[in-house]
C-alpha cells in the first residue's frame, strides 16, 4: 500500500512564493528597515550583520541575540517587523536575548 500525500500547513503553503521557496526571511529583514525608517530609530548593526550572513547563506533566522541599547522604539520596530511577516509572525525564530535593551 502506498501512503496518502502529506497535508501541508495553511500556514507554511502561505508563506511559500512561486517555486516553492520561504521568504519570510527577506519580508522581515525589509520590514524592519522599514519600521526603524518610519520610528527614526537606527538599525541594529548586529542584525544588519546577521541579515548580510543570512542572504549569503540563504538561511532563515533563528535567533536573534543583541547586546547593544535599542530604547523603546528600536524594540517597536522589531517587534512590529516579526508580527508583520506572514500570517503568524515570523516562524521560523526559536531564541531572543536582549541585553542593554
């Protein structure tokens, strides 16, 4: 007997673009330029870094660790970019940590 296909997610068939491929990563990375433009806030040098390393790569992000201040609308901007990104957020993040935040 052979096995029925799998179902795949509403979520994870969303997210998906034409050949099949998750660009959440670069949806985010695009939103939060865009929410620290419309805050005036600086962008995070560590996440800019982080983001360089990710599109060389192409790798989604899973963790975002930041030692450097943000204030409150630094932390708006980033928060706001992760719950804009697809239906349920960005998924694919399993670990934050801010220090100095």
């Amino acid at each position: 007997k052979t096995m029925p296909p799998k179902k795949v997610k509403k979520a994870a068939a969303a997210t998906k673009g034409d050949e099949g491929e998750d660009d959440t990563t670069m949806k985010f990375q695009e939103l939060y330029k865009k929410k620290c433009n419309q805050y005036g806030v600086d962008k995070s040098s560590t996440l800019l870094a982080k983001f360089e390393q990710i599109n060389e790569d192409g790798l989604s992000l899973g963790e975002i660790h930041l030692f450097e201040p943000m204030g409150w609308a630094g932390m708006t901007a980033l928060c706001d970019a992760l719950k804009g990104v697809g239906s349920n957020g960005y998924e694919h993040l399993k670990s934050v940590r801010l220090w100095k935040c």
